[in-house]
C-alpha cells in the first residue's frame, strides 16, 4: 500500500504565497498576498531575490498562523537552483531546524507530504513547508541567458516566478487537512525533449493517480478538484487521456495549476506554468483562499517534478518524473 | 527541544558500502564492501559511476537484510551532483517511494534521520537511506577539469568517490538501533573560503553537539566515538578547540569520518576528505563493522554540510553550514 493515511489529520494553520509581475497579471492575481512589479523583490540579484520570496512567504504563513518562527520544529524547503540554495538563504534566519529536499517541480509536495507524515506519528507539532522558483533565475541556469532572447518550443513551459509556504500543525480547530499522503516512485518513459516537461512528468503523474484510486477504491466524482502541480497544456491533456484508458474519469473536476496561474493565451505563456514556485504559490494562494470561503472541501493535489539535470540530458540520458501526492480535506477534525 | 527520542529505537537491519581506488586504498580498506580499482564502475561517464555505486550499496544493503526492494517503503537519497540526479538514475530501478533530499556532506545524517523518525512514528516499518559522491564529477562541477590538474589549498578537502546505503527498519531483534536524532539548524559564520569547507562547517557542528549536551546532560565519556562527517583537520581542530570553550571536552573520543577514510599524509590528502559518500562510507562500512564485532556500542554521529553553491560564492555570500546528529547504540530493544 502507497498511501497513507494520517490518522491525526495534521492541520494547515497558516500559509503564504508571493509572485511575481506575469504571474500577478494572470487569472488568479486577487489570491495572492504578495506580489512585486518587476521579479526583484528589492534585491541585486535574482537569485537572492527568489531568497527574498521564501522568507517573504512564510513570514506571511507565521503572521497568518499567529505564531513566532521559535515554534517551527522543522521546516522542509527547497527550490531548483544548484545545490537548493535559495531555500537556505532565504529561510537562515528564522533559526528553525532545516532538511533540505529535492524533488524538482514536485517539492512543494514532498514538503507538504513529510510534514504531515511527521506531525501524524507525533514525531513534531509544527512544521513548515516552503518552495520557490524564479524565472530568471532558471532560464539561465538551465537555458540561455536572458539577453540572449532565446526562442521557446510550443511545447515549452515558463518557470513561474513565485514561492508558497504552509504551516502544518497538530492543533485542532476548523482548518483544512491533510488526511492522506502517497510518496512517487520514480518513474522514466524514455521522453528526451527538455523542451516537453509535460511529456516527461505525466507518466509519473499517471502512476500515483491510478494507483491512489485502485488503493482507496474513492473515484473522481468523490473530489471537488483533482489538481497536479505543472504538467502544463501537453502533460494534463496527456495524464487525462491515460488515465481514461485505465478507466479513470477525470474530465469533470481535473486541473493542473501551470494552467490556472497564466492566461496561456492572453499572456503568450506556450504550455503553461512550472517550477516548484508554480503549485506552492497556487497551493497556498488560490487553493487555499477556496478553502476559507467554503468552496473547496475535498481536493487531491499531485505535483510532479522532472528529477533530470542539464548534465543527464547532455549525455543523453532520457527524464525520469516522480509524483507525490496530498489530500486536502475541510473542516474540523 | 531540539533532540528528539525515538522510543521505538528503529533497527539497522542491513548496510552496504561502496568506494573508489584512493579510497580502498586507506587505512579503513577493508572495512568496505565494493571497491573498484579505479573511478568507473563500469560505465562511461563519471556521473552514471556514481549513480552505479548508489545502486551497488542499496543491493549490498538489501542482501544483508535478507529482503528484496519491494519491501522498502521509502528511499530518502541525495548527493551532490546538481538536480541530485546521483540517486535518481542510481535508484530508480528499485521501484520504491522516494524522497530526494540536499543536505550537502550532511545528507547522509540527514536521510537516517528521517528515516528513523518515520519509522518511530509508525508511518513506515522499512526505510533505506543512500547517498553518495565521486571526486571526478565533483571537481568538473565544482571546481576545475581534471584535466586542467589545478593544484589544491592545504585546507582543501579530497570529495570521496563512495556511497553507502543502510536499512532502517521496525523489526526486533540484536541490532544496532538509532536512539535518539537532533536536526540541525543553518548556522553561517561568514566563511567565504570556498577551499576551506572546514571553517564553514565547524561553527554547525559546534551549535548542534553543544545544544545536544545541554539538553541531554550526557557528557562526552559518555559515548565510545563522538564522529563528524566530514570537517577534516581544519574543521575537527576548530570543533575540539570550541566546544572545550563550552565545556565540552570532546579530546579523548572524537574523531571525523573525512581523517579516517584516508591516511592524509601517505596519501597527500590534504585536510582530509569530503563529500555525501564520506561519512556514507564510513559509517555503513567501519562503523558498522565494529557494531557487529562489538566494538563500539554508543556512538554520536553528526554529519555537517555546506550549504552553498558555486553561483553563492561568486555572487560573495558566505557559506552557511548545517550539521544533522544521530544517536546508534547497539544491541536489543
């Protein structure tokens, strides 16, 4: 059995999400708390401005949840730049013990998931989770550098320019919770194209999909919102196909948040959103805000992540893709 | 409190531990595993070595626990190639959940430390930590091409081509148990000394060992082997000389896994070695190994990392450090 479900039913007691301009331009623009006009948030360099985003958002998480950073026992973090630095300067300061995670895309996920688990066997009362990707930051570590105006594949996805934080607890109270957990398994179906993240996360999404529903025997219909993390235009066309050749439904009540967070053709965005920043700040601006106002009671949050390196693709490895997943339920425990 | 007891003292049922030629050819040679006689494993690019030694320790490991793969519930795994693509490509034939972590040199604390959480928590009962790292890809990512034979700092460290897996399970019976676990907090100093990881470390390893003898009221006698990761000459010496400011007489028990591997001198070492597979290797292989002829029976190990990447150091940040303790004792619950 893949999934695990969590007794205690750890709360979500605070959250927090910061974007930048294209992403405070898009759809959800209203849900979330921070945004900056320009991707700077007042810094010199990008990269420490996507710092600035993750001490920025869980402030945010903290002041929501009425708590000082001495009460986090653990925070799980990170982010894609090399050696998930990001995460480590932008949260040092809160003092809180620190595990470092890389999950690419999937992060925000992985986080949510340990936390919970963590919480759930007692082990902690408070933890945090915090995520961020930078556009910038990104295009010139794993692409071209900005000034050089490279062109994007139709196929191609933005790395979204944002950070979430969420504080899982033990306490009780009407918040929402996290009540069941399924941890990815590696999965790699050959897809070689950088350019097509979609194509090479779905795979990984349709594993922990099908198996949680085949698990739990809970079908579609018993969700508000089934919602991966940045399989963008390819790869949600691609997982909902799949998993209706596995007898899986998900026409009604499935989204990806790399397709919520852009107006894909208003704003020019190819296939959507990505970056472990795209479902943090979806997550814990949007999602969230629907739980406070009675919308949503009952969503399964599946965020995929492309766990390949420029080096692999290089050397001509294919892009293996891992998808961990969170249910999110309403309402007192 | 940041030291954590784990009361249901989750077993060391199985370790395996793999090197390189330098390596095998120290004063701890036959303490390991697997050894090749030179950097390849078999494979045609460093990076898929390294991958190979992933997948090499976690079946070493899994043979001496007289189980199969499918009984691992969960894989914490990290290393230092960028996007941590080591383990993915190293473990992804396993099948099993996985949760990729970035601690730095602390990760392989930092996977046992989760790993036996969750199984004092009661979320899992079979958990495996690997993690690993080679000198030829860490020099071409991190510094210089081999091939360019730039010369090296008296307190530069050697990065250990090894990695070691370990079985972390819920099963009773005489084996070594993890007791007791404190995560580590960021702790930076301001070090800017990208050859002297030592300095970066050692004020990390100083904050979690002192705050674990103050909470605890154990003293230093009170373990047969005090051991860090991998602070080598430079980070070791600091360690003793300040924590004997704090009161913490660590001269009679302490040593570092990165003095050990290597015979510094004979070897032309330098400060020592290095890496997420030093103390990996280390561990599963002498550590262990004198665990089960019972010659150690209390051991504190803290693994520190560094947290910063070679964008950080240019950029002029200074290196933040972490340091991750364990708790093994031998014997039967």
């Amino acid at each position: 059995m893949r999934v695990k479900k969590l007794n205690r039913k750890p709360s979500l007691i605070g959250w927090g999400s910061v974007v930048g301009k294209r992403e405070s331009e898009g759809p959800l623009s209203d849900d979330f708390d921070i945004h900056d006009k320009g991707e700077c948030f007042g810094m010199n360099t990008w990269e420490k401005a996507e710092s600035e985003m993750q001490r920025i958002a869980l402030n945010t998480a903290l002041a929501k949840a009425k708590m000082g950073a001495e009460s986090i026992e653990a925070v799980f973090a990170g982010d894609l730049q090399n050696q998930c630095v990001s995460s480590v300067f932008g949260l040092a300061d809160f003092g809180a013990p620190f595990f470092g995670l890389y999950g690419a895309c999937s992060t925000f996920a992985e986080a949510l998931l340990l936390s919970a688990m963590l919480v759930d066997g007692g082990n902690f009362d408070t933890c945090a989770a915090v995520t961020s990707s930078h556009f910038c930051v990104a295009e010139r570590q794993y692409r071209f550098p900005l000034e050089y105006g490279g062109q994007r594949t139709p196929t191609a996805q933005r790395t979204v320019t944002g950070a979430g934080a969420a504080i899982i607890s033990s306490a009780n109270g009407n918040f929402p919770r996290i009540t069941e957990v399924m941890p990815g398994r590696i999965v790699n179906k050959g897809i070689k194209d950088a350019n097509n993240m979609g194509a090479a996360m779905a795979p990984a999404a349709i594993d922990t999909i099908r198996d949680y529903f085949n698990e739990t025997g809970y079908s579609p219909e018993d969700f508000d919102l089934i919602l991966t993390g940045d399989l963008g235009a390819e790869g949600h066309a691609t997982a909902m196909d799949y998993l209706l050749g596995y007898g899986i439904d998900l026409r009604k009540n499935y989204s990806d948040c790399g397709l919520m967070i852009y107006d894909i053709n208003r704003q020019d965005m190819h296939a959507g959103g990505s970056g472990c920043g795209c479902s943090a700040s979806v997550i814990c601006g949007h999602i969230m805000k629907r739980f406070e106002k009675g919308e949503l009671k009952n969503v399964l949050y599946v965020a995929t992540g492309a766990l390949m390196s420029p080096s692999t693709s290089k050397q001509g490895l294919s892009i293996p893709g891992i998808a961990h997943l969170v249910r999110i339920e309403a309402g007192r425990r």
